[in-house]
C-alpha cells in the first residue's frame, strides 16, 4: 500500500502508544510482577494500522456523481435544450420552402442565466423550386428576458445559412436583426415584433422588412393552445409585384406530455402568379395556402 497522511498517523499513534505504555512496563518488570497491557489502547492502535486507506488513485476511478456534476452545471448557470420536428410541409412566413413535401428539422440552443444564448437550426428544402440547395441551417444568438411584470423580450441576430446551395460559396446566405415584446396575462400572450435584414448581396442589394404579430390562448385545464398569427413583408422576400405581403395562419397545439406536441396549421400568404411558379394541378408553388400538421419534440 502507498504510504498516506493517514497510514503515517495510525503508525505514529501506535508508536506513541507503546512508548508511552514503555516506562510502566519496565518498572513493573522489575517488581516481578505481572505486566498488563491495556488492551484497549493496543485495540485501538489495531484498528486504525488495518484501516484501508485510499491513495488518489483510488479516488479517481470512483463513479462520476451525477448529482454533483448537475450541481456543478446548474452553478455555471448554463442550460442546454434541443428540438426536432416533423412537419408535412416546411413553411417560412407562410412562404412553401420544401414543395409541399415532408420535412424534418431541429435545433439546439445553449443559454445562460443571464438571458444570453446561442444556437442553431436545420431543415430540408427543396432544392429544384428554391434553388438554394437541399439544407436550411440557421445560427443565431441574443438575450431574453423579463422587463416587467407580464412582459419579456428577445432581440438578437441570425444568420441563414445554406450550405450546398449552388454557384457562388455565400451568394444565398443573409444575416437578419429580430426583436419582439411578450405580454402576458393569465392564459393569453400577445407578442409584436421586427426583423430586418440589411442590404445584401444575398437580398438582390436590397433590404427586407417583416412585422408580425402572434397571439396565443391555453385553454385552462386542458392541453391545447389556439395561436393566431399575422404579418407583413416588405422587401426582397416576397412573391408581390410590389414586394409587400401580408402571412398569416391559424393554429392549435396538444401536449402530449411534457415532450411531446401534436399542431396543425391552415396557413396562407399574398403572392402573383407572375412571380410565382405554377404547380400541374394549377396551385402555385410558393404561396398556395396550406394546410400543415407538425409532431415536435423539446428536450
């Protein structure tokens, strides 16, 4: 065994035990006379010599206590949340990004007590009407929180990134400045808010403006929310001749627990068909209103 602070204590004490116990001993030798030694002190002398002692080593290949580890995280004031979803239909300010087809998309977000976070977020598109590649992926960072009672914001920055999308390495992608103001009151929030993406070369070296306003009901003791939403475009991101259009949609949610949730959306936004192209069945492919049914999970 290594030699520890705690071996070179039990080794002492019984040293010192005997040594003390040495005068007695010798002065009843003596005498002749019977030497008795006291058998508790040698017990206990004993017992502390046979105690295992762990070295560091030892120390180190002890389980990791996950309790302690979440201890340490929550102190870090960090916290990690992750999402995925399946949607019949990838929708982006009521414009169709994924041809009416099935997407699959997710994300995950790192935050911090202070409000500040930073994450990221991914869908399919469809390359053939959208020409931007395959893949959507969205970086974004900036802070939430409380300003008053009942009402929160959240500004930041996001950058639409799309990484296979062909010609040109960054012809596509933008960056956009987003801000909004929830005010909440018993089960009813309402949220206005901005996003504004810059002149870009990306935007045609033009800018867009949206402006949107989302209203949510929970309807008390059950699991389902009913969501309103309105908003209007002005900018390169439209299908207009006049480059302004209003989205809007209709929505209701079911929890299924505290992970799982079950929407369905009839959604809609302005377009002309001169701007837009025309599917075989005569819908236009960009701004055909929408039914859309999505299953989501939150981590």
């Amino acid at each position: 065994m290594l030699t520890s602070i705690r071996g070179l204590s039990a080794a002492t004490l019984s040293m010192g035990l005997l040594v003390t116990a040495a005068p007695a001993f010798a002065e009843e030798s003596t005498a002749g006379e019977t030497t008795i030694v006291n058998e508790e002190l040698v017990a206990a002398s004993a017992a502390l010599d046979a105690k295992p002692v762990l070295s560091t080593s030892d120390r180190a290949i002890e389980p990791i206590n996950e309790a302690e580890a979440n201890k340490v995280a929550g102190e870090s004031g960090l916290s990690f949340s992750a999402n995925v979803a399946f949607a019949t239909e990838y929708r982006f300010r009521g414009v169709g990004l994924s041809d009416g087809e099935f997407a699959i998309q997710g994300g995950f977000d790192v935050s911090h007590s202070s409000g500040l976070y930073v994450g990221t977020w991914a869908s399919n598109i469809d390359e053939q009407t959208v020409g931007f590649g395959s893949t959507e992926v969205d970086l974004y960072g900036g802070w939430s929180g409380d300003v008053g009672e009942g009402i929160s914001t959240d500004v930041g920055v996001i950058y639409y990134l799309f990484p296979d999308a062909p010609g040109v390495a960054g012809n596509t992608d933008y960056i956009e400045f987003y801000g909004s103001l929830s005010f909440s009151l018993a089960s009813v929030s309402v949220t206005p808010g901005i996003a504004y993406a810059p002149d870009q070369d990306s935007l045609g070296d033009t800018d867009n403006l949206y402006l949107y306003t989302d209203v949510s009901f929970g309807i008390p003791d059950t699991p389902i929310t009913l969501n309103g939403h309105i908003g209007y475009t002005d900018g390169f991101l439209t299908f207009t001749n006049d480059s302004e259009a209003f989205d809007w949609s209709v929505s209701a949610d079911y929890a299924l627990n505290d992970t799982f949730t079950i929407s369905a959306a009839y959604i809609g936004v302005e377009g002309d068909a001169a701007n837009d192209l025309i599917q075989p069945d005569g819908d236009l492919v960009f701004t055909g209103d929408a039914f859309v049914a999505t299953l989501s999970a939150s981590f």
